[in-house]
C-alpha cells in the first residue's frame, strides 16, 4: 500500500510540475488550481508513507524519479532540448536513488 501511495505521489508531482508551465505565473485559474492540487495530493501521499517507509528512501524515489520522468516529458512531449551533462547528470540521479534504495540507513 506504502508503495502505491509513493506511486501516487510522483504522479501528482509530474501533474504539478506539467501543469505550472501552463500557469503562466499563476495567472490562469485553472491550471493554477490544478497544480496547486497535484502539488497538495502529492505531498499528503509523502505524509503518509513517511509514517511507515525511511523518509530517505522515500524522498530519493520521489525526487529522483520526478526529475527523470519531467526530463522525459519535456523532451517528448515540450520537445526541449537537453545536453549531455544534462543526461549524465540525470543518470547520476539515478544511480544515487539505487545506491540509497540498497545501501541507505533504512535497510
């Protein structure tokens, strides 16, 4: 269940973050809403897992596949364009978030 709710989390967190860039610094009602709820949804989901999953391990899934996943959809679907340290960088995050997830104080 713990899982799901984390997986719930990153979502809205993706929705949040799609969402304000059509917010046009919160000047448009209805994505302003929409991202003040995904953002609201997302953190309440972390609130509840972190009663029973180290928040380490937690946030480092959360962060870090939220930073690969909004890089992918700004490529693919915004169609921006990233460089090479942009794509070491974020394979990095990864590592980082399987280096947490095995070693981390948590296990």
């Amino acid at each position: 269940m713990q899982y799901l709710l984390l997986i719930l989390a990153i979502g809205a967190e993706l929705a949040g973050t799609i969402f304000l860039k059509f917010t046009d610094g919160f000047t448009k009602l209805y994505p302003t809403i929409i991202t003040l709820m995904a953002y609201g949804t997302a953190f309440y989901s972390l609130s509840i897992v972190v009663k029973t999953l180290p928040v380490n391990v937690v946030y480092a899934i959360w962060s870090g596949a939220g930073i690969v996943l909004v890089t992918l959809i700004s490529v693919f679907i915004f169609h921006n364009t990233i460089n090479c340290p942009t794509m070491i960088g974020t394979a990095l995050i990864v590592v980082g978030v399987v280096l947490v997830n095995t070693f981390g104080a948590g296990h």
